[in-house]
C-alpha cells in the first residue's frame, strides 16, 4: 500500500486548497438571488446544498488536475507540497480527479439539465486552463470564466423564472464585475513568477479596483442594488487599500499576502451584491465565511 504510505486527511485537504472553498458558497448564492426571490424553503435550501456539493467537487477537480499537471515543477520549487512531496500519490491523485468528476455530473443531473450543461462547460473550462491554458496569456480570463459559471451555476435552477429587465441587467452586472475581479486577481498572481512592468504594476491593478467599487457605486445609485449594499462595499474598498498600500514594493512574500486578500474578498463582493439583492441580513450572514476561512489562511496554502 504504498500510496498510502503516511498520507493523513491533512494532506488532502492542503492538497484541495481547503480555505479558498469557502468562496464557493457564496458565489452559488449570487447566483440563486440574481434571478429568484430566494425563499428560505426546504426545496431551496436543498438545491442550494446540491449547488455547492457540485461547485465543490469540480473545483477539487481543477487545483489537483493543476498539481498533477505542475508536478515536475513543483519537484524543484514546491517540494513540501502534498504531490512532490511523495505524501500523496499522483495515482491516489487522479483517482480523485476521477470519482470527483463523475460526482458532480451524477449530481448536477439530479438538479437539473440546466445545471448539468453548465457544470459540463465549467470542468471544460477548468481542464482547458489546468491543460492549456495556465501559462498563457488567456489563462487569468479562463480562471475568471470558471469563477463566473459558478455563479450561473447556482442560477441554474432558476433560469425559467428570468422575467424582467432589472433581473437581466442585475445578473450581466454581477458577471461582469466577478470576471474582472477575478482576471485581476489571477494577473496578479502571475506577478509573483513572471513580474509586470513598474507602470503596469503601479496604476493597472488599483485603477482595475476603484473601476469596480465606483461601477458598484453607481450601480446602487441607479436603483438596481439597495443602497445599504455600500455599506459591505466600503469594507471590500478598505481590504483593497490595505492591500495596495505597498504595491510599490517588489516582495514575493507580500503578493502572496495580496493574493491572499484578493481571494478572501470574493466573499466581500459576494455579500455586497447579496446585500444590495435581498438586504443586510443575508450579506452579513455571508460575511461569517470569512471566520474559518481566515484561521485556515494561517495554516494552510492558498492560490
């Protein structure tokens, strides 16, 4: 049983990113709110949990396939990590790859077809880029169009209820502004390897920023989110200065802490739309995901 040999539930769960999966949730809620009243019933509730079971499952999918496919690199610059380190097998890997894909495509059917045709474009995306893609100039857009049909993931159940403008315009907004949150956040990711020039590095990321707290802005003035949504937003707006502050400064150890951040405010914008859809009550309930994941932050890697 040598693929077995010392491996521990710890090193699973390092191995899967375990605190970035507490953004899933709240991006399938966005989801189920943009266009459905979110009535708090068993039926919901229900779907809500198959949703993220499924969100889940295909984002395992997409950080081990990434590992698996980063191995002979990870060898010479990541060896502690669960693959290279020999601590996980990439047999015991892939098998994983497996069961996990075919369970969320077992699940998503029970949903529904819609859901099951998005979760199919969503492992494509998610192969494409783990493949492909990663190291080419598309690989943050493809990263932000996975994150983006998560959240059309958990519009799935309620596509036949879209009946008005404001729903349309309100989901487009949200898709929007998550793709270029999340292209930003995968660019600066690259920073940390591959480095951007001193202008693009001084104006692009904090102008991207500003670009989409004023949009959320003026989107709530407009009448299509409630104005108490710029009450979380001012808290997403103080993370985004701490963690421009010292951009100035080319230090590998404090892009991984602005990545760090980066991601942890997907649940900040997340209940930002989520407050200015259905109210206060909800984006503050969202916010709580931030709890485990920010003591798991201090324990275990994430990208």
């Amino acid at each position: 049983m040598i693929f077995m040999k010392n491996v521990s539930i710890k090193d699973y769960l390092v191995l899967v990113r375990l605190p970035n999966l507490f953004t899933l949730p709240s991006n399938i809620l966005v989801g189920m709110a943009t266009i459905s009243s979110l009535a708090f019933t068993l039926t919901s509730f229900t779907q809500f949990l198959l949703l993220v079971t499924i969100s889940v499952l295909l984002y395992c999918v997409g950080i081990v396939l990434n590992d698996l496919y980063d191995f002979d690199i990870d060898k010479k610059e990541r060896p502690n990590r669960p693959l290279p380190s020999g601590r996980i097998s990439r047999r015991s890997a892939i098998v994983l790859v497996v069961i996990f894909s075919i369970l969320a495509l077992i699940v998503s059917l029970l949903v529904s077809f819609s859901t099951l045709v998005i979760s199919s474009f969503l492992f494509l995306a998610i192969f494409g880029y783990d493949k492909y893609l990663k190291n080419t100039h598309a690989g943050p857009f493809t990263v932000a169009s996975a994150r983006v049909m998560n959240i059309l993931l958990g519009a799935s159940v309620s596509f036949t209820s879209v009946d008005s403008y404001s729903q349309i315009v309100t989901l487009a907004f949200v898709l929007i502004i998550t793709f270029v949150y999340v292209s930003l956040i995968g660019f600066i990711s690259r920073h940390e390897v591959y480095g951007f020039s001193d202008n693009t590095k001084l104006l692009f990321p904090p102008a991207i920023v500003a670009t989409i707290i004023s949009s959320i802005i003026l989107f709530s003035l407009m009448g299509f989110f409630k104005l108490e949504s710029l009450i979380i937003l001012s808290l997403f707006s103080f993370i985004m200065i701490i963690s421009f502050s010292r951009i100035y400064r080319r230090d590998s150890g404090r892009t991984q802490q602005r990545v760090r951040n980066l991601i942890l405010s997907i649940i900040v914008l997340d209940s930002t739309f989520l407050t200015g859809i259905i109210g206060i009550e909800l984006g503050l309930a969202v916010l709580t995901l931030m709890a485990p994941m920010l003591v798991l932050a201090n324990k275990m890697y994430m990208t």
